[in-house]
C-alpha cells in the first residue's frame, strides 16, 4: 500500500500547501480521500494515472474538501479516460454533483456513479474492505477505514516436502486450508505447513474531526491514522469553536487507539511551511508522529503482524 499526500493544508490554499487530497495505492487501484481546489494539477504532477480503476470518497461538504471534484471530473475527460469513476460521499454531494453536470453539460467520456455513504461497511472486497464512520464535526463528516483482510501464512516448502506431500495441486489446497492426504496415507492440516496468519494493513482517515472517542474506538490497532491537526494547543479554543482538533488532540486519540503511526494534517493557514510546533506538541504524547506535507509518498509493507515497514520517498510537483 502507498499513500500520496497531495495537500495538506485547511480551507484555504497556502504557499507551501494545497487543499486536502490523500490518494491511496493497492495494488493498481486508486483511492482518493478529498478532492480540495487544485487536486487535479497535483494528481496529474503526481502521475498516478489518469485511466486508473479509482474511487473517490468524499468526508463532508466544506468546500475545502470537494471543490476540486468539478475540474477532476472535466479533466479526466478531456484526457480520455474511459474506466467507470465511482464517487462517494454525504448524500448532498450527489445533488452537487447532478447539477454540475446538468447545468454545465460537461460532456463525460466514462460512467460517472455515485453513492450516498452511511456508517458502517461501504465496499467490501476479498481482500480488503472500506468502512465509514461519523465522527464529530460542525457538519456530517464521514471518517474512512481502509481494513485489508487477514491473509494465510507463509508456506513452509521445505516442511511440506519433508512430509511427502508433493509439489502441485496438494501444495495449493494447503494454502487455501485444507487438509491433504500424503501418498502414504497420512493426513496432514494445514497449519502444519502454514504460519501464524498475517494480518493486513488498517489505515483511518479522519477528515475534520473534533477529538472523538468513538474515532479512538474505530482506529484500534491501526497501521496509519491520519487525523485532523488543525491547531497547536494555544488555539484550542479555535478546535473547540471550528469542530477541529489541535495536534496533542490528535495524539492522545493515536495514543488511546494503540495506532503504529500517526500523520498530521489539514493544517491551519497561519502556520508557515515550518510545523515543528504541532510535531513537538503532538510527540510529547505520542512519539510515533509525523508531519504529512505536499507530496510526501509513503509505502507501506508488513511482513508480519508484528513489522511494519514505512518507506519514504518526495514527489517533485
Ligand atoms: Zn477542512
Ligand atoms: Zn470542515
């Protein structure tokens, strides 16, 4: 899994930082959290594909966080794509969006869908699932779980060989977990051969949030939690007044929900491109944080349930 920040910062656009848009990479397939004003030139700069299988999921109806849908949408017409685009988001969106298309009649060369999200399971897949959340905002915001599937252990070759069970077809019903008779009658189970499972990656997107228990409850044992960090904690009233968090928020719910890593984000305007103060401050919590910026691109790999491997790469806009 890669993670694409493509802007970071809150309700206006900043010298050093764009409007929210996080783009997720599994496996080929994109997934877009927010689509602020100007995504598509830092989607285009990014080279993620304009023809790419990809959903869009939408956290709430601030301008912020989906003025930048309209130019995406024409956009990637204009460059011909023709795979479906499927958007999600609060039920208004969909409205937003009809008349957008209506009333401008942009001509669209793929099937554009939309589906209005509610709390719970969204999509669900074999090997991952999405799930959305309300959390604690001045209007309906929808935080998302990226949740991939537990998958079998490792398969111990060497063991399966030891046991006489040979390579091929027996091989495979293992993996799969079933049991398998060997040529000299003996049943061998599956977790004979097989390792402990491994788990998958669970990545949070909070979106704007106040601090929110039941965020702390939804992110348990998450691999990523990327959480509204709007202010330091001198501004917290300013948190309290906008429905946002300050960074320590956001670090006491990484640290409640027992999260490996912890990502800033949707920072206020005011701050410049230096944002040691809300690290400090959110570090003096919990020491797993870590600024997100403009173009930050970070893989993720987990070999077992116990590592967790982030690698960390800068993409030139
Ligand atoms: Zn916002
Ligand atoms: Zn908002």
């Amino acid at each position: 899994m890669e993670i694409f920040f493509l802007g970071t910062n809150a309700s206006t656009p900043h010298k050093y930082r764009f409007l929210p848009s996080i783009v997720v990479r599994r496996k080929g397939k994109l997934f877009m959290f927010d689509c602020g004003e100007g995504t598509q030139y830092r989607f285009l700069r990014s080279g993620l594909g304009v023809n790419k299988d990809m959903k869009i999921f939408i956290t709430h109806m601030h301008g912020d966080h989906y003025f930048g849908l309209p130019g995406l949408i024409q956009t990637f017409a204009l460059l011909g794509r023709t795979k479906p685009l499927h958007i999600f988001g609060p039920r208004t969106l969909g409205d937003v969006l009809k008349n957008f298309l209506e009333k401008t009649g942009v001509r669209i060369s793929y099937s554009l869908h939309f589906t209005p999200v509610e709390e719970g399971v969204i999509i669900e897949e074999k090997e991952y699932r999405i799930k959305a959340f309300l959390t604690s905002h001045t209007i309906t915001n929808f935080a998302y779980i990226i949740e991939e599937k537990d998958r079998p252990g490792r398969f111990n070759r060497k063991k399966a060989e030891k046991l006489g069970i040979p390579r091929g077809r027996l091989w495979k019903k293992l993996q799969q977990g079933y049991p398998v008779k060997t040529l000299s009658g003996r049943i061998v189970r599956p977790e004979e051969v097989l390792g402990p499972p491994r788990e998958g990656i669970k990545f949070v997107y909070s979106g704007d949030t106040r601090y929110s228990e039941k965020l702390i409850e939804f992110s348990q044992k998450a691999d990523i939690l990327i959480h509204d960090s709007t202010f330091e904690n001198k501004l917290r009233d300013n948190a309290i007044d906008s429905g946002h968090s300050t960074a320590s928020e956001a670090a006491e719910v990484a640290r409640k929900a027992r999260v490996r890593f912890l990502f800033l984000f949707h920072y206020s305007s005011r701050y410049s491109e230096d944002l040691i103060n809300l690290l400090r401050e959110a570090r003096e919590i919990f020491h797993r944080a870590f600024l997100s910026t403009d173009g930050m691109n970070i893989e993720i790999k987990k070999p077992d349930s116990n590592k967790v491997i982030l690698l960390f790469r800068k993409l030139k806009f």
